[in-house]
C-alpha cells in the first residue's frame, strides 16, 4: 500500500515545475526521496540553484501538492542544495571536505538525535563524548544544535574561541575538543536560521575549525530531522547515528521515519537510548518508575531497533549538568557514568563492525 502511496505522491510532485528549467522537479532529478508512512510523507527535494525565492516557490508547490493526497496529515519536506552550485565563501576550503574531518582524521563520527527537545540529547551527548575519552578515545565534541545550543553550558564555557581569521580553534574542555554556535552569539540575540544559512553555519563549523587528528566525534543534532542533518550528511562521513527518548516520548516514530531516510544514504541508526526511565534515589539507591509503561520497547520492537540503555533520571546528572562538569567525567564510578562508559563501549564495537561492513 505504501507503493502505491509513494508512486501518487511522485505523480503529484511530477506536476510541480521549475519555471526556470520549463520542467518538472521529478523529471529534474530534484526528488530525492519520498517515503509515506502512517498519513506522514518524509521527502528531500534538492535544489539545483540557491535562489531563494524560486526555491520557496518550488517548496510551496510542492507542500501543496502532497497535500493532497486523501488521508496525508502531515507532510515533511527536507530541502538541499545541489553540492555544485553550493555558495560557500571559499570553495578551495569545500574542496578538501572529506580531508579535514573525513574519515582520515576523525575515525568515527557518531550523531545523538531525538525526536524532540527536553529529552536530555545534550545530556547523553556530553556524557558519552567523556566517557568516550575515559576509554583512551582522543574525541571531539561538535554541538550542531545550532537552534538551541547547550553545549556550552553543559561543560562550563563562557569564552569565545580564538582565531587568525583563517581558521578557528576549538575550545578544549575535560579533554574534549569542542565547538557550538553558543561560544559566538550571546543568549540575548539568538539567531533565528533559515534555510541557506544553516548550510553555510554547518559548513564552516567543520571546514573552519580547526579539528585536528581524532578517533571519535560526537555530534548534538538539533531536535527532528531536518536542515541541519541534511547539511551534515553532504558534509561529512557520518559512521551512524544514536536516538534518544524518554519513555512516553510520542515524537520518537517520526525521528526514526525521519532518520531511516538518512539510512538510505548510508548513515546506520546504531539504537535506542531510553532517557530518564526511571529515578534513581540518591539516598537507597533504589529504582522508581516515573511515567507508566514505556512506549520505547513497541517502537525499538517494530523497527528492529535495540534500545541500549535505559539511563535513570539522576539528581546528581541534572546537578552535573547545571554545573557545567559532566557526571561521566567529575565522578566515573558514579553508576550513571558507568553506565555511560558501557554504552560508549557498546557503541564503538557497533561502530567498528558498521566499518568493516562497509569497508568490505
Ligand atoms: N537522566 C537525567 N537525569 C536528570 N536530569 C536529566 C537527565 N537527562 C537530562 N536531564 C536534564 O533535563 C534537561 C534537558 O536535557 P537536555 O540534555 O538539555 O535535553 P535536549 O538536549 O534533548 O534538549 C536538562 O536540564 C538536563 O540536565
Ligand atoms: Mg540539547
């Protein structure tokens, strides 16, 4: 059934034309994907020329025609710029992509998304970077929620970083090399990014900084799927990708929907962390379930995902976190950072295995 949906959903793109080009974005190539599950349609348009205003045009025509398919409520369309025609200030720097943080430098990059915010994806994601490093992992942490970076905070920094106006240096911290937005705006005037601009602040947070030699990136992805992930996928090599959840977390089907698209284009989603499962006493030690029954275990279930850890919600991680000194790093025996230790463990033999599998 979903064939069927997905061949009227390229019918009615196929009617959407290019006014430019005097054809249609389906004949054009424009069409990357388009999956349709559940009265949700997930497509990737990608644009041939960065012309905003024709671009918003097509985009429109083509949020429209989705529409109509009977029985669609929601309609997801992700948009790119076709690599070519990028506009990027200094193509010699585009040019060396894959050099400067490709898989010869940093061997494994690993991206922690979830479906919404608030479910503590910055939390595991600074977490796991130091338990990454308790390992020996020489690890880069690279906040690309550029929508609401709290990077910065979780590990203490209110400085910005330095440069001689050709490359910028990462700011270093609990043995992390890290990097967000938030060391260069102020929380007063955020930003507000729209389309071309999240390319441009992606590209230059990895062409521009200087990374160096590495063996693991983490990546804090914004919320959901969309600019910013797209962006990162054209840009780097990423190896695969964690989702976080709390247990009644009703936004964790689209992120998966969202991300089994990026699955396609050879990101492997490598499982699920359920957040904040239960909590953890400070004082026995003893385990109290929050919500009811976790919706987690169904979704993992019918998309054949494990989910890897079930982190309790922690008084001392939420205090850690305030504090801006990750739990993982200032307390490693603390059984929330061993936890944390044994997921980095797990993760990277499943990121060794996703390279050999790829390699072979
Ligand atoms: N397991 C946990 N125990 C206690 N507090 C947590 C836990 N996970 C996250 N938090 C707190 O919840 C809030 C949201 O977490 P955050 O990592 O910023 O979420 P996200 O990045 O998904 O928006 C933060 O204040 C964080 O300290
Ligand atoms: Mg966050």
């Amino acid at each position: 059934m979903a064939e069927t949906l997905e061949n009227q959903a390229l019918h009615l793109l196929g009617q959407v034309v290019n006014e430019e080009a005097g054809e249609n974005i389906v004949a054009m190539g424009m069409v990357k994907n388009v999956s349709v599950s559940e009265g949700k349609i997930d497509c990737i348009i990608e644009f041939k020329e960065n012309d905003q205003k024709k671009n918003e045009k097509i985009f429109e025509d083509a949020q429209k025609a989705l529409k109509e398919i009977p029985g669609v409520t929601k309609v997801n369309i992700i948009t790119t710029l076709h690599k070519e025609n990028s506009t990027h200030a200094n193509d010699e720097v585009n040019s060396n992509k894959t050099n400067s943080v490709g898989t010869n430098q940093i061997k494994y990059i690993l991206a922690v998304a979830s479906g919404k915010g608030g479910v503590g994806k910055s939390t595991v994601a600074s977490n796991l970077a130091c338990a990454f490093k308790s390992l020996g992992l020489k690890t880069c942490l690279l906040d690309a929620d550029i929508y609401g970076p709290s990077i910065p905070k979780m590990i203490g920094i209110n400085e910005k970083p330095h440069s001689d106006g050709q490359k910028i240096e990462t700011i270093n911290r609990y043995g992390l090399s890290t990097m967000s937005m938030g060391y260069m705006v102020n929380d007063e005037n955020p930003i507000i990014w729209r389309g071309l601009m999240v390319m441009k602040a992606i590209n230059e947070m990895i062409d521009k900084v200087n990374w160096g030699a590495a063996d693991i990136m983490v990546i804090d992805l914004p919320p959901g799927t969309g600019d910013v992930q797209l962006s990162l996928i054209q840009k780097l090599k990423i190896s695969g990708s964690l989702i976080v959840t709390t247990p009644q977390d009703i936004a964790l089907i689209d992120v998966i929907r969202g991300l089994k698209m990026f699955e396609k284009t050879k990101v492997p989603i490598l499982g699920i962390v359920e957040n904040m499962s239960y909590f953890l006493a400070p004082d026995t030690g003893k385990e109290y379930k929050l919500y009811g029954e976790s919706k987690t275990n169904e979704v993992a279930e019918k998309y054949d995902y494990e989910i890897l850890a079930n982190l309790p919600h922690d008084p001392l991680l939420l205090e850690q976190c305030e504090k801006g000194h990750p739990l993982t790093d200032l307390v490693p025996d603390h059984k929330v950072s061993q936890m944390f230790i044994e997921l980095a463990e797990n993760l990277l033999k499943r990121l060794k295995l996703e390279q050999l599998a790829n390699t072979n």
